[in-house]
C-alpha cells in the first residue's frame, strides 16, 4: 500500500471535512425545513421564516 494515502495530513483533510460537512448540516438544515414547510403548509405561508423556525423547534424539538 501507498503510504501517502495514510498520512498524517490526509488523515487531517479528512476529519476537517467531516467537520465542515456536519457543521454546515447543523446550520442548512433547520432553514431547508423551514424553506419545504412555507412551501407546502398553506396556513404557514404567510408567518416569518424566523416564527417558523420557532414552531418547527416547539413540534419537533432540536
């Protein structure tokens, strides 16, 4: 085996990317739920996406 896919810094790249990959879920997520609940829920439509955020939070928890 080729040792420089088994490197230290190879090793880094990868787990910094988990990282950014699980940080960037925890923020987009929330906001992608909100965005498909305003589309489709017709007595929503017409709230914030800030007061929606806050009911999807209270219904389905963190």
């Amino acid at each position: 085996m080729n040792s420089v896919f088994f490197s230290y810094e190879s090793f880094a790249h990868a787990v910094s990317g988990a990282a950014g990959s699980a940080a960037a879920m925890m923020v987009f997520y929330p906001l992608d739920t909100a965005r498909l609940t305003l589309q489709v829920d017709e007595k929503r439509k017409s709230k914030s996406a800030h007061t929606v955020l806050g009911e999807i939070f209270k219904e389905g928890g963190l």
